[in-house]
C-alpha cells in the first residue's frame, strides 16, 4: 500500500470511531468533530523527513556520493520512535514515509510503547565489501546522530541489513560520537555479545508464522460449533475454510504452503512449516529475487536454508540443485505470485500483488511476511472474493516486539532467555490475534480484516492524543491559577504599600 493509500485508510478508521458514540461520550458534538479532525491531521502527517547524501570511500580509494539517506519519523505520541533501516536498491522517499506510517500502527496494534520511524540507503549491500559497508554504516549514524537514541528514535535491522550493520552503527559510530551516554538502547537487533535479544534473527519470521498458525490452529477450532453464530455469509465461508485446513491437517494430508522470499523472514517461516508438527505442510514453493522453486511433494527446506546461509541465494541451476541435495523444478520467480496452493506467504518487497496480477492468486490464505506487499486496489479485490489476508501490522511483528525486549533489557541491564523471549512474544501476538478476529467474526458490519487492525491502532493512538491533550491543558489550567494567586498577592501587596506609604 502507497503512502496514499494507509492515510486515507486512517482517515477511515478516525471516521469509524466518530460514529461511535459510546466513545468519548463526554464530548459535545463541537468538540468532537474539532477533536476527530485535529486526529486525521496528526496522524496522517508525518513529524520530520530526515535526508541526506553520504559520502563513502570504496576499496579502490575512490570517494562516491550515495544517493540521499532517509530517516522519517512519522509520529511519536505513544512513545519514542522506533524503526528499521535497511539498504536496497529500490529505497525511495515515499516508500520509507509509508513504512513509518506503518510502523507507528504497528506498534500501537500490539501494545508496544513506542511510535514510528523508518530509514534506508539507496544501495545495493551485495556490490559492497565489508569494509564498504562498515562505512555506509558509520556515515549514516554521522549524517543522523543528533536525531537517533535511546530516548528519542531507536532504529532496528530491516531488508539489507542485519546485527552485524547495528553492531557496526552502535560501536563503531553512535558511541564514539556520544561518549558517556547510554548507548545499549540506541539500536535493537544487535548481536548477543554486543547486548542484543536471544532470537531477534528470527522473531519476524517466527512471529509471522505464528499468526497463519494461531488462526488455523486456535482460532478456527474455538468456532467449531459456532459456525453460524457468525452473520456475515463472507466470514462463515472464510471461518469454514479455516476449519477446513484444520481438519485436513487432522486427518493426517497436508496443507500446500509457498513463501515468496527466503531471507529472514521468508526462510524462518518456511523451516517453521516443515517442521510443525501440529499442522502437517508441504512447502511445495519458495522464490527470492533470482528463482522460484517447485517441487508438488514438498521441498527439503532445511537443505534450501544451509545453502542459502553459505551462498546468500537459492540455488539457481540444475547443478547447484544437485549440490545442495534438493529435488525441484526451476521457475520464473514471478510464478509463485499465482500457484495454486492453500497458503501464500510474502515476505520479499512492496507492491508485490496489485490490480495487474491480482485476479489470477490462487491461494486462500496470505499472510504479509513482508510491509506492504499488497497494494490497496488489490487488497479490496482480495477482500471482495473472500480471501483471509492476514495484514504486515499483525503478522510480522515478532522483530519489533523482540526489539521492545532487547531495549527494555538494555535499560534494566538484564539478560532475557531465548525461551523468554519467544515466550513474551506469541503472549503479545496472541493477544492482538485474538482482539482482532474476535472483532471480525463476531462484528455485525464486516469490514476488511486490515480495516479492523487499522481501527484498533488509531483508537490507540488517539486515545492517547486526548489523554495527553487533556493532560497538557490540566497542566496550563494549574499553572494559570498559580498566575492568578500570584498577580492578587501582588495586587494586594501593591495596595498595602499604597496604604502605609500614603
């Protein structure tokens, strides 16, 4: 979804909330509509756009100017902004803007006392060295320093980057420039050694795994017999395919699963599939930027990662195939966009299904593993025929969430177990799944399974613009009155002066 698109869909939500009466019921009509107005306009503005060009030595000594670095900081009223970086190719200004947007949401979807930022650099990490990259590293905590930190914008890894490039950022460069400071909570996703969390690698695709299991596995059962009670004919017929995958799983078939990328995110959730052992898959499909891979019986996906890990890729040739041991068919990429299978995960780029491709996915279930990878035209097509698409803000939360805990345990200088991490995860994550579905089945007026995210997120946030509104004004009102007292003690002060002096 375009920047246009999640900002209108705000608009949206802001709209849902004024009809509802039974909220804030304690304002004048007049007040609400300046209240809900004001919401739209902080809410679908964004705080501070941050650019800037870096400067970078290549290996061959030869300096060369980046194209502009972003930091965009959508939005702060629940807490300190929070955010990825990330290096790719394809960054652009209006991309990252959506993806703050996104991450403000998101954070307030799940509870998480953060806002949103996002960042990125216009290069391509794999024509970088190193020692390249270490440099891009350092000029961009430079170019960004004074707006970065643990009590103000706390970035995270995002597509390109990894624990290493936060490592490099926090000790190479953010604690160099701010000697003394608290520098553990200025960057989440670090490694282990440098006070990173146990398991934050994997807690995206972890986490968005979880939610496609949570809804198969939990949510369709605890409607077995409720079925009916649902009053919308597309949510008993979305609630009855659920249950459907339930019971074949149970009978022991399995459930056809392809996920689109097979980086962090794409490759944990597929090794998280074939390994499940309450729902019985056959990952049939998985593609990154170069191949897709087929194979009807199902892949060897621990076989597929190891080579992943050691090449960066998946194997592209007949050959390769033969030396990572993996059976399958080489694909067009593009291909798994539209294979007939229950479950499509997307966990590559933006924009992946849109109005050109949409009418030809074949999968019942998606789930975004990746931000945004479904445009807003074709998200409402998704919606119309019925689709389950468990949106980005929901599904792939597992890393911010894990990096809330790696900041906490930054500041209390105390170390989390891996099992505790993961723990305190799903607990959070069930917690927003079950707020959401319960709103979507049992509601009288089904909107979009997004729609309802986006509700539940802005309520948040513009619960939180009142509060602190009402706070602000109790804090003038007092401080008016402590005027008041003043001027009359002064006032009679002046008057008593009058008096003896006279």
């Amino acid at each position: 979804m375009a920047t246009l698109d999640t900002q209108e869909t705000i608009r949206q939500s802001i709209d849902h909330l004024y009809q509802k009466k039974d909220y804030l019921p304690e304002l004048t009509e007049e007040e609400r509509v300046k209240r809900f107005e004001s919401a739209k306009e902080v809410l679908t503005t964004t705080d501070k756009v941050i650019k800037g060009y870096l400067r970078v030595r290549r290996d061959n000594s030869q300096i060369v100017r980046i194209p502009p670095a972003y930091r965009v900081q959508h939005n702060n009223i629940a807490g300190f902004y929070k955010g990825g970086i990330r290096f790719h190719e394809a960054v652009q200004e209006e991309e990252v803007e959506n993806l703050a947007v996104l991450m403000t949401l998101k954070n307030a979807l799940h509870r998480l006392p953060f806002g949103g930022a996002k960042g990125g650099v216009v290069i391509d990490p794999n024509s970088f060295s190193d020692r390249e990259l270490f440099r891009v590293s350092q000029k961009y905590v430079q170019r960004f320093a004074n707006d970065l930190g643990p009590t103000h914008d706390i970035p995270a890894p995002d597509m390109g980057t990894n624990e290493r490039v936060m490592d490099w950022m926090v000790g190479g460069e953010y604690k160099t420039i701010h000697p003394g400071q608290n520098y553990q909570g200025s960057f989440t996703g670090k490694s282990i050694i440098n006070g990173g969390a146990r398991g934050r690698r994997e807690a995206t695709g972890k986490g968005t795994y979880f939610s496609y299991w949570w809804l198969v596995e939990k949510c369709a059962r605890q409607y077995e017999n409720r079925v009916e009670a649902i009053q919308s004919d597309v949510g008993r017929e979305q609630m009855q395919y659920l249950q459907s995958l339930y019971g074949k799983s149970d009978r022991g078939e399995s459930i056809s699963f392809a996920v689109q990328g097979f980086g962090n995110v794409g490759g944990v959730a597929a090794l998280e599939a074939y390994k499940s052992s309450d729902l019985h898959h056959r990952v049939v499909s998985v593609s990154d930027e170069g191949v897709m891979l087929y194979h009807e019986k199902g892949l060897d996906i621990p076989r597929l990662v190891e080579f992943a890990r050691v090449h960066n890729h998946l194997p592209k040739t007949e050959q390769q195939l033969q030396d990572a041991g993996v059976e399958a068919e080489l694909h067009n990429r593009d291909d798994i966009l539209t294979i007939d299978v229950d479950v499509l995960l997307l966990a590559a780029l933006e924009d992946q299904i849109t109005l050109n491709n949409v009418t030809d996915v074949q999968a019942r279930i998606l789930i975004e593993g990746a931000n945004a990878p479904i445009s807003g035209e074709a998200d409402q097509v998704l919606k119309k025929s019925g689709r389950i698409v468990i949106p980005d803000i929901l599904a792939n939360a597992g890393g911010v969430i894990v990096s809330y805990l790696e900041w906490k345990q930054g500041r209390i200088i105390e170390r989390y177990s891996e099992k505790a991490v993961f723990g305190e995860m799903y607990q959070h994550m069930e917690e927003s799944m079950r707020e959401v579905f319960d709103s979507y089945f049992q509601g009288e007026d089904l909107k979009s399974i997004r729609d309802i995210c986006y509700i539940n997120s802005v309520q948040r946030l513009f619960t939180c613009y009142i509060d602190m509104g009402n706070y602000i004004r109790e804090i003038i009102t007092e401080q008016l009155g402590n005027c008041r007292v003043f001027f009359s003690l002064y006032r009679e002060l002046l008057l008593w002066r009058a008096r003896w002096s006279g």
